[in-house]
C-alpha cells in the first residue's frame, strides 16, 4: 500500500509550493531591486533588513500559534508596548540589572498578560477577536496610566541594555541570535511535542479534538500565553532597539504580523501553518520595508504595495491549491 | 397482502385528476443506487404517506420532487405533462412546498420574513417592499392555520411547533398544491401533534395534495389515506391504509433477505466491563438500563430520531445524561467530558466523522495517532518511529488506499477517510468501545475489514456497543439486541430471537400504537 520511494517529494509539492513560491518571490525582488541599486545586495543592508524584521519574525511566531487555532490576538502590539514600558521604567530605576533578566522579566511579563487573554478566551468564551480587541485598549491604556503619558528616552537607559540590540554574536546582531533561538525552541515544541501537535488537531478540528481527549481549553489557553510570552519578549527588544520606550510602541503593528503569517500561508480558518512559512512572510515584509525606499518608491506608496503583494500571494496560493485538489481528484477517480 | 396499486375510491381525492406522477425514477450516487425504477403517484385532496427504514430511499425521493436532485432515469409529470424539476425554485413554481422536522428556517429574521423569503410583496413601480401588506397577509395565513403568532415575532425564539408553523404559512403564501412534510411530526408534544393532524385534514378538505413522511404507525393510521413503502431503494408498493394492517406493513417495510455474511464469532462473555442504570437526559432519552460484558457486542437498534446516538454522547460524555449511573468493570464512574469517558476505557466512534473525527490539513499518520499521543511521546515527545510503524500497520491493517501516511486526510477518498476515523479509534486500545453506525457510507470489501475487526476485537475481550441502522449489521454482528423507541428501550432481544420483524416492531412500538386507538375508541 505505501509506496515510500515517491513519497518525501509528493509530500514536498503538496506542502511546501507555498514556502518555494515565497522563496522565489524573495530572490526575484531581490535581483530586481540589487540590479536598480547595488547597494540593496551588500552583506551591512541585508542584516539591517534581518535585523528590523527580528522582532517581526518572533511576534508571527506567537500569532501563528493563536491563528492555528482558529483565533487572533490584536491584543500582541498594545501588550508589546506594555512590557517594553514596564522595561523601560524598571531599567531607568535599576540600570545596573543584566540585560538577559530584562528579557527574562519580558518574557514572564507577557506571559502574565497572554495568560490573563488566554482565560477571558477559553474558559470565559468569548470570540477571540472581540477579547483581544478589548485586551488591545487595556494594555494601551495601562501604559499610558503606568507612564503618566512619558516616555523613557535613549539617556536614561544603561549603555549596557542597549548592547543588547546593538552587540554582535559571531557577527550577527544578538536580535537576530534571539529571533534564532526562539525559532529553534518553537521547532521543536511545535513538530516534536504532543503539546504541539495537539494546537493544530484543535484548530483543524475542536470538536473531534474534545472527542478524542484534547484539553481544547487548556490548550486554547496555552496559545495566547506563548503569544503574550513572545509578545513580552519583543517588547523587551524593541525598547532597546529602537533605545525609548514609548506609550504609542507599535501601534497598529498588529496588522503586520498578520500579514506576515497569512503571506507565509497560515490559514485564518485554523489547522494551518508552518513555522518556516512564518519566517519566510516575516523576511518578506522587511525586505518590502526596507527595498521599496531604495528604489526610490514614495513611503505613499509603501502601504498599498504592501497590501498589493499580500493579496497577489494569496490568490496565486488559491490558484495554486485549487488545480492541486483537482489533480488529486482525478487520480482518486482513476484509482476508483 | 392485497396489492391495489391505482384504488378507484378514495376518500375525498378527486383520483380523476392524478397532480404528481413519478414514472421509473432511478437515483445513483457514487457506489449506491439510492433509487430504482420507483413508481408514485399523488392526487389532490389526499394524504399519502410515504414509509420506509433508514435508507430506503425517502429522502432522496423527496428531494427529487422539490427539484434539489435530479432523476438520472425516469419521468415526472405534473397535472399529466411531462416536467423538469431543474432546482427547488422551479419545483417552488410548480406551487410544490415542504416542511421538515427541523424548520430549515432562518432564525434571526422575523415570522413574515420567513414566509416572504423568496417571493415578496412588491410596489410595481418602485419596487419598495410593502411590509404593511405582508405583514397582513402573514397574519391572515396563520390565523387560517389557527394560529395567532405575531407576524413580527423573531423565528429563532419561537417552539419547533410553531416554526413548522411558520413553514406551513410559507407553503401557504405560494397556494401550494403539493405539501410535502418530512416527519413533521417526530419533535412534536401530544397536544401539538393533534393540532397538526387538525391542519393537515383541512388542507386536504381544500384539495391540498399532502406527502406525509413518518416512521411512526400512530401517524400513519391516523392521518394516512394512501401509504407508499420503499425498501432498499425502490418501491414495495402502493395500498389504501384501509386495506393494508400493521402486521403486513412491517413486513413490507423489512422483507429482505439477508446475503451479506457477518462474521461475528461466538464468544462466551467475561465480566461486566459497562453498565448503565436509569439513564435520563431530559427531551431525548429515559430510563436507559443495560449491560455489556466482556467479548459481547451489543447492538443498539432503532430507527433515526429515537436517541441512540444521544445515549452513546451521554455515555461518552459529550452531552452527559441528567440522571442515572455508570458503571465501569463494577465501579460507578462520573463521565462529565469525552476526556472522562476515556480515562475510564471508553472509546467513541462518530457518527458525523466529518465534523466529529477527522482532521482535514493533517497527515493521515497524525491522524491515525493523534488519541494516542500518550504511547506515541511518553515524556511529551514525539517519536515518529513509532508514530509511522503505528499508522502503517493500520493503513496495511484496514487497506486504506493512500498513497503515503504522510498525505493529508483532506486528499482522500470518503471511504478512505472513514477507515482512518476507525484506524484512530483501534489504534487507541481501549476496553469499551462506542461505535456510531460503524459502516456507514464504506464499501463492502472495507465493511467486510471492519466487521472482521470488531469481531476480533471482541474475542480479545472488548466490549463493543454498536449503533447501527442497517438489521443485517445489527442482526449479524450482535450478540444481544436493544430496541430504542422515542428514547426509551422498547424491546431487548438476544441474538438467537432477534428477526427483522421483531426488530421493526419495536423501534415504531406497535403496541403503545395500538393501545392509544383503543384508547381512543374507547
């Protein structure tokens, strides 16, 4: 029954065109804009472009997680800014503490808010979009509250804590090393965990996941805290990055990780997703960010191509599933 | 049996004047011939009831004549011409309606929405629409029906009795001549019953030609002028109710003869692995008691609508019971939740795999192991070895005809995608097993793997409760029977006295029938 010699390569096509067409697409943009300016294609402009999407590429890791569950947490971005305030004020009184607790301290801070949005979703049942729309404002106005409406700026925190984003490691930025590390973290959670496999069998299918023993709310519960725990980190990191902690961090930022997770092929209906897809969407979006200036295309512009390209991926990935459904019914025809 | 196909007298119908003709209608989906060569055939002012077990061809006869299938052979005349149902809205403009058991209404809008839905009032000119005539008018037919809704009341908040009401109206609003009621019936109190046997003899008395669809003998005998029995798809045969007695009509409904060879072997039961003790969820089953001992496979037998699968969901904890007690291996449990049902042994196979049992993106592997997670990753990691060696047993085991264990489910075929609901559930090893219509919509030679199965399932040990609609399934494979009707169990059976008749007269309790018309003659 199993032929096993063609199947890793079927399996690869079934799954993987969504991955390949990205990749094409990155290499394409990229001769494209390095042929318009050279400078586009040198080693300094490709890790500056890695390292603004660093912080992109672990908030799409923690919204995929809440996608493939059939839910969304807007509340990502406002819970950003609130951890990086909280950052903020504790580095400013305590400048001598390391940066690894600051991230640490992100880390649990988030969890503590995806934690608290994670319980309003699964055992107090309400639709998702409409808890983390409200957890959004909350967030966002405590940090205003616990700010008094200042922001910390560049001075008043320790050289050492903005190391964090500017030191290197093996000649790589440490933002760019964390975004790595958390990608190899969630590898192996997601594809070699029960844990992990048990979040897809709930998005593709909560009622057959109750039948056959899944704790749907726990695991329903689970997905917001990572995505609070991911949130809290990169809260942590774009304070350093950008060296200020503002009240108004990352407004509207939420819409970007969507983006970045439906252009890497997670399905917003649940059941789908891959980690590298993500990863592959986040790139996308930051060469976007960082290419569309090089050319010299007005920032005007900048938005509505951003849309442009995400719609076009999308609908050549509906193309693409649909003549690929159409073969496998014609060989399932044949077979009967 | 007197077999009078084309009765000349009839009460009321004016037999001259034949509106609906069905000539050698034949329906095939794939693997099945739903229909073949069915003869029918309605006059206006009569009730003409339309009978049949689980899959005997009902359904798609009415759906047929509503225009939602298409014949693949065969004629239908309308009024002696010769017609095309293409879709429900030609079907609608033959003035053809039907009511079903559940209102297939929309809930948010309102009662005069949902009559107009489809056909509204409409200004000539400006083509506003006139609510104030409507609502008028929604009013008028349902006080014609002796009902006094508000034509602005929302549909969602009114009783099952009155949305049928609401349905009738709609028949109503476009002068059906032809009604179809799909066991209008079955979610019905006394009281409501009554007052729509009220509705349906005056439709008559106005000429309205009624096909009536009900599995229960009280409806039949009561309202029926004509009664049509299909049986495995094509049709026994056509009597006035006068003429024909229950006795003869069960037997019309079951004459089959049983070819198909179920290999359930003798096994002497083990201890009591499950016992059940006055079971009560309140509107859908009471007082359910009974026992499955080790090796035994009890089959759960009834007709559609009579509660077996909300006792096999209150077993298993999806919709837990109100009342009663389980018992696993002697020691009562409490099952709140399918995780309950589990940790004390008990598996569930579902009837509605699609939305209860698979997991459309993922692998066939992962879904084959997913209940088994516990095995597959002792410590909380997975371990594809075993993963893989498990799913390809199962995919060897129930010739699931994939191409790897690594496709997704979603690529294939129905009766592939069942096996593996099936392989989850063997994969799992548990003591007590649920099975929901096992063999629903798979092929033979996969039914024959399955049967197979339970039955070495069985002799290992397990015990196995198994709801089936099919009597040769239920009369091959179990080794004691329980009738269900209107939730409650109405006849028990060991597998020895078990026949088809004894079964059928069970599940539509052809006693409490027969005592309620003493009742009322008396």
């Amino acid at each position: 029954m199993v032929s096993r010699s063609s199947s890793p390569t079927v399996v690869l096509r079934l799954r993987g065109f969504r991955e390949l067409g990205i990749i094409i697409f990155i290499v394409l943009i990229s001769l494209v804009i390095g042929a318009r300016n050279p400078r586009f294609l040198t080693w300094g402009n490709l890790h500056d472009m890695l390292l603004d999407t660093a912080i992109l590429s672990i908030l799409a890791v923690g919204m995929m997680l809440v996608l493939v569950t059939g839910g969304i947490d807007l509340s990502a971005e406002s819970g950003l800014a609130l951890t990086g305030m909280v950052a903020g004020m504790v580095i400013k009184a305590h400048p001598h503490l390391s940066p690894l607790f600051m991230l640490f301290l992100g880390l649990g801070l988030g969890s503590l808010l995806g934690a608290l949005t994670g319980v309003i979703v699964a055992w107090g049942r309400v639709l998702p979009i409409i808890a983390t729309l409200s957890m959004m404002y909350v967030y966002r106005g405590i940090t205003f509250i616990i700010s008094g409406g200042k922001w910390i700026n560049a001075y008043e925190m320790p050289d050492s804590f903005k190391e964090m984003a500017t030191g290197r490691l093996l000649g790589f930025s440490n933002l760019i090393t964390i975004a790595l590390l958390v990608y190899l973290v969630f590898y192996y959670f997601i594809y070699h965990t029960r844990t992990g496999r048990e979040i897809y069998a709930v998005g593709s299918n909560l009622e057959a996941a109750r039948i056959i023993g899944i704790d749907t709310t726990f695991i329903t519960w689970l997905v917001y805290t990572l995505s609070g725990a991911l949130y809290g980190l990169s809260g942590v990191m774009w304070v350093a990055r950008y060296a200020s902690a503002q009240n108004d961090t990352a407004t509207g930022f939420v819409m970007t990780i969507v983006a970045a997770c439906v252009l890497g092929g997670v399905s917003i209906t649940g059941g789908v997703g891959s980690l590298f897809g993500v990863l592959l969407g986040s790139v996308t979006i930051g060469i976007i960010n960082n290419a569309l200036p090089m050319v010299r295309i007005s920032p005007f512009w900048k938005m509505a191509l951003q849309g442009i390209i995400i719609l076009v991926a999308v609908m050549v990935n509906i193309l693409i599933t649909q003549s690929v459904e159409r073969a496998q019914r014609r060989r399932r025809n044949e077979e009967i | 049996m007197d077999r009078d196909p084309c009765p000349r007298v009839l009460y009321g119908a004016d037999v001259e004047n034949g509106i609906l003709e069905l000539r050698g209608i034949s329906k095939f989906f794939p693997g099945v011939r739903a229909l073949n060569r069915v003869d029918f055939d309605l006059y206006p002012g009569e009730v003409h009831c339309l009978v049949g077990e689980n899959g005997a061809g009902k359904s798609t006869l009415i759906k047929i004549i509503t225009g939602v299938y298409q014949p693949d052979e065969g004629e239908i005349l309308y009024q002696g011409q010769k017609v095309v149902f293409a879709n429900p809205m030609v079907a609608s403009r033959y003035q053809i309606a039907a009511v079903y058991q559940q209102p297939a209404s929309f809930p948010h809008l309102t009662v005069t929405e949902n009559i107009f839905l489809g056909h509204p009032l409409i200004h000539p000119k400006s083509k506003r629409l006139l609510w104030p005539a409507m609502w008028e008018r929604a009013r008028e037919l349902l006080r014609s029906l002796g009902s006094d809704l508000s034509p602005t009341a929302v549909v969602g908040t009114l009783s099952v009795a009155q949305q049928q009401m609401v349905e009738i109206a709609k028949a109503l609003s476009i002068h059906a001549r032809i009604l179809i009621m799909d066991e209008p019936t079955a979610a019905l109190t006394r009281r409501e019953t009554e007052d729509l046997y009220a509705i349906v003899r005056k439709l008559r008395a106005q000429g309205t030609a009624i096909i009536f669809i009900s599995h229960r003998f009280e409806d039949i005998y009561e309202i029926a002028d004509r009664v049509t029995v299909l049986r495995d798809g094509k049709s026994v045969g056509t009597w006035k109710i006068v003429e024909i007695g229950e006795q003869d009509l069960i037997r019309a409904m079951v004459g089959r003869e049983i070819t198909q060879l179920f290999p359930k072997a003798q096994v002497t039961p083990g201890k009591e692995l499950l016992r059940v003790e006055k079971l009560s969820r309140i509107g859908f089953f009471r007082d359910i008691s009974f026992s499955l001992r080790a090796g035994e496979i009890v089959g759960l037998s009834g007709l559609v609508g009579s509660g077996r699968t909300e006792v096999a969901q209150a077993i298993f904890g999806i919709a837990p019971a109100d009342e009663g007690k389980i018992f696993v291996e002697g020691k009562e449990v409490t099952i709140k939740s399918p995780l309950d049902a589990i940790r004390n042994g008990i598996g569930y196979l579902p009837e509605d795999r699609l939305h209860q049992g698979l997991f459309f993106p993922m692998s066939i592997s992962d879904n084959i192991t997913i209940a088994i997670l516990d095995d597959i990753a002792p410590s909380g990691w997975l371990q594809p070895e075993r993963e893989h060696e498990v799913a390809s047993r199962m995919l060897e085991l129930l010739k699931i005809k994939a191409p790897t264990i690594f496709h997704p489910v979603s690529s294939l075929s129905g009766g592939n995608q069942q096996k593996v609901v099936v392989a989850k559930l063997l994969a799992a090893r548990l003591r007590i097993l649920i099975m929901d219509e096992p063999t629903q919509g798979v092929d033979v030679g996969a039914k024959a793997a399955i049967h197979q199965i339970m039955s070495d399932l069985a002799k290992e040990g397990l015990g196995i409760l198994m709801i089936s609609s099919e009597m040769p399934e239920i009369l091959g494979m179990s080794d004691r029977i329980l009738v269900m009707h209107e939730g409650r169990i109405s006849g028990e059976f060991s597998r020895g006295e078990a026949t088809q008749e004894k079964l059928l007269e069970a599940a539509v309790n052809v006693e409490r029938s027969r005592k309620r018309e003493v009742n009322i003659s008396g």
